[in-house]
C-alpha cells in the first residue's frame, strides 16, 4: 500500500508540473504564421492606369500564396474581370505579441483578365481575354490581431489574345496595370 500512495504521489507531481509548463488559453500567440490575415479587401478609384475605379479581393488564407480576384472600371463603356495568383514573400514582420504593428510583403501574381467592351458602332457588348502579370507591395498596419488598414502598390500589364476577333489593344501590345488602393484585412 504504501508503494502505491508513493506512485500516486509521484504521479500527481508530474502532472501538475506537466500543467504549468501548458500556454495559457488567454496569453498571445507569437508565432507570426498563425497571426497571417486571411483576406483582404482593397478599393480604388481615380489612382489606376488604365483602370478609372475597382477593387479586390485577396484571400491570404494559403500559406506563401496570394489569390486575387478583381473588379475594374476602365471608363463608362469598358470593364474588366480579373482572376490571379502567386508567391508571397514576407518582407517585414513588426508585429507585436498582442498581433499590433506594420508587416510589409510583395508578391507576384500572373492569372487571366477578361475585358468587356461595349462597341457603339456594333452596338452591342465585345470581349477579349488576356494574360495578366503585377508585382504587388503591400504594407498592413494591424490594428488588432485579425483586423488591419492595409495600402498596395500594383504594377504589370496585360497581353490580349485574339481568340474570336481582333484584339482591340487599348495602349499597344502590353497594357499597363498599375494602381494604388487602400483597403481592410482580417
């Protein structure tokens, strides 16, 4: 009997020392993997070329991947769709261990831009397809662990295949793609 209360004993303290060394549920998390955002919203208007107005949105939620989708206004008779996606690259991580503070990265993103156009002379609705490539630098202020004011630089261009018609190029070969925009990540 007495072996076993020294057992139990000896069990007990190990326990107990296994339980202090466990985080505490409430304590921050500092690896900088789990405090990533996991989407950001971005808006424009009056700071892209060719692009009048649009926005995006940018799912951050795979690890060292970005995919953005996206909205544009290019003028009243032109609009375009865009889909694309690539590495990320972590340029600074100031993040403190509440989740406050600047993180700035850059990524390369290449993916498909569909453009529609409305023809006048037709009168009616045309459309080209193209290959879209942008290097982007983005700086996040985090405000809070999953919340934060985010601004990207974008700059690339597109290349327009002629799939069904003539490819109507709006600045040569290669259309810029370039913008400011501001945003909210999570």
């Amino acid at each position: 009997m007495g072996r076993a209360a020294l057992v139990g004993a000896l069990l007990c303290t190990g326990l107990s020392e296994a339980r202090a060394e466990e985080p505490d549920a409430g304590a921050p998390v500092t690896n900088t993997a789990q405090r990533r955002g996991i989407l950001t919203l971005r808006a424009y208007w009056r700071t892209g070329v060719p692009d009048y107005m649009g926005g995006s949105l940018t799912v951050n939620a795979i690890p060292l991947v970005d995919v953005e989708l996206g909205v544009t206004l290019v003028n009243p008779l032109i609009s375009s769709l865009y889909l694309r996606a690539g590495p990320r690259w972590s340029l600074y991580e100031g993040r403190n261990d509440t989740g406050r503070g600047l993180s700035l990265r850059m990524s390369a993103l290449a993916g498909a831009r569909g453009t529609t156009t409305y023809v006048v002379s037709q009168g009616g609705f045309g459309g080209q397809w193209g290959l879209n490539a942008v290097a982007t630098l983005e700086g996040t202020y985090w405000l809070a662990r999953y919340f934060g004011v985010s601004a990207q630089l974008v700059a690339g261009g597109t290349t327009y295949f002629p799939l069904r018609r003539p490819v109507q190029v709006f600045l040569g070969p290669l259309t810029p793609d370039a913008r400011f925009s501001l945003g909210l990540s999570f």
